[in-house]
C-alpha cells in the first residue's frame, strides 16, 4: 500500500514540475523587432553657391526734366525725339525778343549809371582839394561824398539787373545739362511756355543704368556687406528670359524701411554700352544668397517635415536613431543646407525614413534615388 502511495506522489509531482516549467517558459519576454534597412549620409561640408531672386525695375541713374524757366512761346526747336544729344548742345528756344530788349535796357542803365559815377567821383576829388585850401565850405565837400556814394549804389544796382536780364535770356535758350538721350518732346513750335510749369522733355544717360529691388529688411546687413565690398554680385535676366552680358554692383540701400511692407529698396549699377536696358522696363534681379560658401548640406530626401518643423534621424551607438529638430537653409539640387541642428561628421539616414521611430536599430544598404521633397 505504501509503495502505491509513493509511487502515485512521484507521478504527480513530475506533473507539477512540468507544469511550473511551462509556466516559465510562457513568461519570456518577446523577441526584438528585426533591424530596419536604410541608407546613411555623413554630414559634410561643401561649398555652396545660392542664388536669389527679385523682381527689379530698370531705371536711369542720371535724369532731368527738362522745364521752362522763363515765359514766352517756344520758336525753335534743334533736336528730333529720341536723339542722342551732348552736354551744352542747344534744344529749345523760347521767343528771346522781349528778353534780349530787356537785356539791352538794363546794359543801357549800367552804362548811365557808370557814367554818373565818373563824374560824381570827379566832383568829389575836386571839392575835396578846394576843403584842404579853405577855398570851400566843409558843407559842400560832405555833399560830394554822399553824391558819390549814391553814385556806387545806382551802378551795384544796374549791374545787378543787367544780371538777371542776361540770366532771362540765357534761360530763353534750353540746353543738354548732360550728355544722353532726350525723350519725345511734350510742345511744339510755337506753344506758349510757363516758367516752372511747363515740362518740355525729359533726358536721361543710358550708360550706366540702374536697377531697384526691394528686399526684406532682415537683409540689409547682407546688402550693405555687399555695398562695401568691391564685387560685382548682381546679374539681370531680361524680359526675354536671356541673360544680361555684364553684371553689376550696389550703388545704394535706400535710408529707410516701408513700415507697411517690411521692405528697403536698394538699387543696383549696370553697364550699359550697348544700350539694351532702357528705363523702365521690367527684369529679374540675381544676388548671390546670403548662406553662399562653405556650408553642411544633407541630402533633400533625408528630412522629415511635421507640423512645420523639420528633422532628421541621427545614427547614435549601437546603430540606433534619435530624431533631431534642423533648420533648413537653401536648397542647392538634391541637397539643402542645415543652418542649425547637425555637425559636420554626424552620419544621419538619408533613405527608409518613413519606416523609422525614436530609438530603432537599423541596418545599411546603398543609397537609393533622391526623392522629390522631404516626407509628410
């Protein structure tokens, strides 16, 4: 009876430990998820050569509004529209009849003028000697003097409007302030001319010309730096998207920012020999961007964009990725700068984002094709 029991008290207990064994064996923690296959890049520098650009306008740097300065009807005209005239070359004239009349009147009063002073200043040595003899009264000697001064007065004032009369009648004559291109002419023969208000003709020197952009005010740092420094930096793409042949430089950051468009105009110096920019006419301005040089760069398709922000995952020890915040600069081809978040010699996954998370284990292969934009 007893070696029943014991041998009954054997089998259950070897239940009972294959029991407890399986219990054990159920309670293994589950296995780790396969490493993920992508491709990496090793952040590295590169020089980089950014273009900007802006919508510009041609216009001439050297212009006058050509007015009438003195009244009267226009009774020559010397140049054609649109010619090329020379600096002092004649271009209109006003009736100079009336002008010269005054002239010669005020010539005329000069010279009587000039004559009374001759003999007042005779008089006045005369009495003058006669008062050291005590052969005249000192009364009249006084009398001669003031005659004299009065004398001085009338010729400073004849001469003076012998003056104005020959600037009138200088004015009567319009001249080419500069040498350049005068545009069509605003009156005929023989139209009735307001000094001041009349505009006449407009003239301009086509070489060199100049070029407005405005641009944000956080760069105007950048073109000042650009103003200062001796480079030419600007290049122009036409109207008939052809490149201009020759490249210019800042000639001026305009002295203050639009406060309703956060905006400073700045205008550019181009040669123009050929004369194919005219006034005006519309372009696309070209500035070498801000973050040109030595820069890292990352290949596009290797960032990430959520809500906005933008990352990359960093391959850290034991090829596991962590995902860090960058600031993107300028994208050059495939590629984009990082301003802020990577160094140079940190290796990054630059393909199979999509299929990552904070802290997997991945696995390399060759790099794939670049996508088109960074993943949603």
């Amino acid at each position: 009876m007893n070696n029943k029991l014991t041998f009954a008290s054997i089998i259950f207990g070897s239940a009972l430990l294959t029991a407890c064994g399986g219990s054990d064996q159920s309670k293994q923690a589950p296995a780790a998820p396969p490493a993920v296959t992508v491709s990496t890049y090793t952040v590295q520098k590169e020089e980089v050569n950014g273009i900007d650009s802006y919508p510009g306008t041609i216009v001439p740097l050297n212009e006058v509004d050509l007015r009438a300065e003195v009244n009267g009807y226009i009774t020559n005209i010397f140049v054609r529209d649109g010619q090329q005239v020379s600096k002092g070359q004649k271009l209109y004239e006003i009736d100079r009849s009336r002008y010269q009349a005054v002239y010669n009147q005020a010539n005329a009063q000069l010279q009587i003028a000039k004559a009374n002073l001759a003999k007042t200043q005779k008089d006045a040595e005369r009495y003058t000697r006669l008062a050291e003899q005590d052969a005249i009264a000192k009364q009249r000697v006084d009398y001669a003097q003031a005659d004299l001064q009065t004398a001085q007065a009338q010729v400073a004032s004849a001469q003076a409007t012998l003056s104005n009369a020959a600037t009138d009648l200088r004015r009567s004559t319009i001249v080419a302030p500069f040498s350049g291109k005068i545009g069509i002419s605003m009156v005929r023969r023989g139209a009735l001319v307001t000094a001041g208000s009349t505009l006449i003709n407009t003239i301009s020197a086509p070489n060199p010309m100049g070029v407005d952009i405005n641009i944000n005010e956080s760069d105007i740092a950048y073109f000042s730096q650009l103003q200062q420094g001796k480079a030419t930096s600007f290049n122009i793409i036409l109207p008939d998207n052809s490149k201009y042949t020759s490249s210019g430089k800042v000639l001026a950051v305009d002295r203050a920012v639009d406060p309703q468009t956060g905006t400073i105009r700045v205008r550019a110096s181009f040669p123009n020999a050929n004369g194919k920019l005219v006034a005006g006419m519309n372009c696309t301005v070209q500035v070498a961007n801000k973050q040109s040089g030595e820069q890292i760069t990352v290949p596009y398709q290797a960032v990430t964009e959520q809500l906005g922000e933008f990352t990359v995952y960093v391959v850290g020890d034991s090829n596991k990725v962590a995902q860090r915040q960058v600031k993107l600069g300028i994208k050059v081809n495939d590629k984009i700068v990082i301003q802020d978040g990577l160094k140079e010699g940190e290796v990054i996954v630059s393909t199979g984002t999509q299929n990552l998370r904070e802290g997997a284990v991945i696995q390399t292969e060759a790099p794939g094709q670049p996508d088109a934009a960074p993943k949603q």
